[in-house]
C-alpha cells in the first residue's frame, strides 16, 4: 500500500543519528560490575528493500559511544567491523496506524581505559553481534526521534587477544535514539 511506502525512508538515504544511552550495565573480570550511561552516535544507509513496502535493510557504519568512569577511565563501545556486521532491518508493522520496528545488529569493541590501576587498556568484543530494537517504544516516522531502543539479549565479552575467552557481558543497554544536530 502507498501508505506503508510512505512511512519508509528511500533507498539510499543516509542518517546519523545521536545515542544517549541512559542505562548500561556492563560486567568483566577486571572492572566487575559497571553501569555506564554512554553518549554518541550512530551512523547507518538504507541499501535495500525487504519485499515490496514491507521494510529496508540498513548497513551501520559508524557506532560508537562513550562514558568517563571515575577508576576505568574512559569506556568506549564502537562498531568493530562494518564488512563483518550483519544488516539491520527497519520493518513495517501491519497494524491499524502502520508504525516501525527498527533492529540493529551490532558487532562491538568495548575498550576500557584503565581496566586496573596501572595495566593497559583492555579491549573486548562482542562474541555475537548485540541487537538493539525499540521493543517497547512505537516509532512512526524515521529517523527515530525520542524513541527508546533495548537490548534484544544480554551479549558475552572475548578479549580481543584471546577471542575464545569469555570475560565480560554488556546485561543491559537502553538508548535514546534521536535525529543528530549538526
């Protein structure tokens, strides 16, 4: 239907879009138990249609947000590799006011600054690609604007040196999505 059509944004366009996540708890070996609430953007193109009007496929290229901590220093949760994450979905819901599920897969380093006192920086990654979604917040226009993304399930930390090692896991991740300013 052209109403369907409508709510989607064109192939090809590109969004940079501001992440404030308000609540994130993030867990490793060294650090222990951390709730962060980072701050960045996010950077994604739509690249092709999924079926007719009932969605597009989005290539993020360009995550990344940041949090201080008074003993870790700075925490930075950026897109590893944009060749190797998967596409997102931005979909159609078929209900009476047609509204948006947006699902992003993100494939995730997490550095931490100072992971203990006087050892180096400690660099993670996500050992499955995190998945954000606005599960509970209705988006009927996009980019989103004020509308609240989770997490889809908690996602295990490697070391990025010892890739088969578990030693982290990022149990909750709550954003703001909205436009970016320039």
């Amino acid at each position: 239907s052209k109403l369907m059509a409508s709510i989607l944004p064109t192939l090809g366009s590109e969004f940079q879009i501001e992440v404030f996540a308000i609540d994130v708890h993030l867990k490793s070996d060294p650090t222990g138990h951390l709730n962060l609430s980072p701050l960045g953007s996010l950077k994604l193109r739509n690249e092709q249609e999924i079926g007719s009007d009932f969605g597009v496929v989005q290539r993020i290229t360009d995550f990344e947000v940041i949090d201080k901590f008074p003993d870790a220093g700075k925490i930075t949760f950026s897109l590893s590799n944009v060749a190797t994450t998967p596409l997102s979905t931005l979909e159609v819901n078929q209900d009476e006011t047609p509204s948006l599920t947006n699902r992003l897969y993100i494939n995730l380093t997490v550095t931490i600054d100072k992971p203990s006192r006087s050892g180096p920086p400690l660099q993670l990654m996500t050992t499955v690609p995190m998945t954000l979604e606005n599960r509970h917040s209705k988006m009927e226009v996009y980019p989103p604007e004020d509308i609240v993304y989770d997490l889809g399930k908690p996602v295990e930390l490697a070391s990025v040196s010892k890739p088969d090692e578990v030693i982290g896991k990022i149990t909750k991740f709550q954003a703001h999505f909205n436009p970016k300013k320039n």
